[in-house]
C-alpha cells in the first residue's frame, strides 16, 4: 500500500522533527535531524539507527536519492528487523514541497530528511587508535563539523571534544562534516579524563599555540599522537598547554596573526599524517 502524501503542517511527526532545529529537543529525545541526499545516504550506509526518513517527491531531481527511498521502502516492509538503520518498521513519508521546507534547516532543500538517533561514544568503547585531533571548547560548529571532514581526508582515526564547547549534534556540525560524523567516532569527555586516558595509551599529544616555540614542520609524530587545539577565542591555556608533550606553532608572515581553526587543523593533520 503505498504511503499518503503529508501535506499539514501541524502533522504531530512533521512537528516532532521541525522541533529537532532546536538544542532542547535534541537534547531530550537524543535524536538529530540529518538535511540532504548526501548526509542520508550516509547515515544509513554507515549503519545509524534511522527513525524516520521524510522526502518531497517533487523535489526529488536526483536519481540516487529516489534509489535510497526504493531502497528504505523495500527493507522496512520486507524485513525491518534486520536491517539495523530502519527502524519501527516505518516506511519513508512522502510529504509536500511545503512541509518539507517546514522542517528543512536552509533555503532550497533537497527533497530529503531523516530523524536519526544520537550516539555518545565512551573511552571504553574505541578501539586502538593511531591518530585523532583533540578540540578544546570548540565554539563553531562549522570548524568542527570541518574538521570530522578532514581527519577523514587525511585518514586520521577519531576526533575528542573536550570540555564542551558546541553541541556535537548541532545542524552545523552534520551538514558541514559531510557525512564523516557517521564514520569517525567522537567522545566527548573532561580534559583531565582525556590526558589520563592518552598517558595510559602512551599518546604523544601535539599541542597548538601561536606561542609556540616548535616549528610544527620539525615535529615527526610518536604514533600513537592526538593533535591537541583550543577554542577559536582562547586556544589552549597555559595548563592545557603544558599536558601536551610539544606545543607547535604555524609560521605567521603576513599581518594576521592566527588562522581560523579548521584552517589550522587541516594545515597539521595534512603534515603528520603523511
């Protein structure tokens, strides 16, 4: 039976997810919205728990995107059970071009959306690691959302926020990390719990500081190392600093003086990762 086009805006499933564009609601349900063909895609090939996918037929133009809906549509009524990704049995909601840019973070949506359930990794749940970066109180969500994208460029292993900072779960974050916050796992975790962790791993731990007195090109990484950064404000403070075996810095030769952070980050994990 093929499901009824949604086309009210007042839909209670429609309002649960405009509702996920807010911190508190994510916060208290421990689900996010994921925005477009390529985030989706992702979520579901990475194996996320997926509550809902909604999608707007006559925004569709992509011809992967209605593939992924087949797909949806196939797995949740022949055997929901097995597939880790779909749950509740819920097929994909087709609903109206309007209700669709009702819940949609930005102008001119794709035609597609998810409602997906959070994941909060642990210091027990990882694996032995070779290289990560580490941001202490991150305050941008683009420059972390950024940054997931370049440790999966440069083929790094996982990504620390610590001391809180921005909301990992945050509009920003997803669409800007394209897709790699399925595949990179993250823990969220207090600075002192994570430097006890790395000495217990044996990490070398690569501070940054425009202070720093180490050329970052003269640095060869004990693997394995975390490249530890601070906020966008405040780098990393003196203490924090001083729990890195090494603090680099990044030659400065115009009249700035600091780079933008996911600038920084992709400069030195491009260079250690080599």
């Amino acid at each position: 039976m093929e499901t009824p086009l949604v086309t009210s805006l007042s839909n209670p499933l429609i309002k649960q997810a405009r509702a996920l564009r807010q911190k508190k609601a994510r916060m208290e349900s421990g689900a996010f919205l994921v925005e477009g063909i390529h985030h989706v895609g992702e979520a579901v090939a990475a194996g996320w728990e997926v509550d809902s996918v909604f999608y707007a037929p006559d925004l569709l133009t992509s011809s992967f995107a209605r593939d992924l809906i087949r797909r949806l549509e196939a797995a949740s009524s022949t055997s929901p059970h097995s597939v880790r990704s779909v749950s509740a049995q819920r097929k994909p909601q087709p609903v109206s071009a309007q209700v669709m840019e009702s819940m949609a973070d930005k102008d001119n949506p794709q035609g597609i959306l998810a409602i997906v359930r959070q994941k909060h990794l642990r210091l027990d749940d990882l694996k032995p690691i070779r290289s990560a970066a580490a941001l202490v109180s991150p305050q941008d969500p683009g420059n972390v959302g950024t940054i997931l994208r370049t440790l999966d460029a440069v083929g790094a292993d996982m990504l620390f926020l610590l001391e809180g900072g921005v909301e990992l779960y945050h509009p920003g974050v997803v669409r800007s990390s394209m897709g790699a916050i399925f595949w990179k796992p993250i823990v969220q975790l207090a600075f002192d719990e994570f430097t006890e962790w790395a000495r217990q791993k044996n990490c070398h731990l690569i501070g940054t500081s425009a202070h720093g007195d180490v050329d970052y090109q003269t640095v060869i990484p004990r693997t394995p190392w975390v490249l530890v950064m601070g906020s966008e404000q405040k780098g990393l403070s003196a203490a924090q600093a001083n729990a890195c075996d090494v603090t680099v810095s990044l030659p400065m030769n115009g009249r700035v003086s600091s780079l933008n952070l996911a600038v920084a980050a992709g400069v030195l994990l491009y260079h250690f990762c080599r």
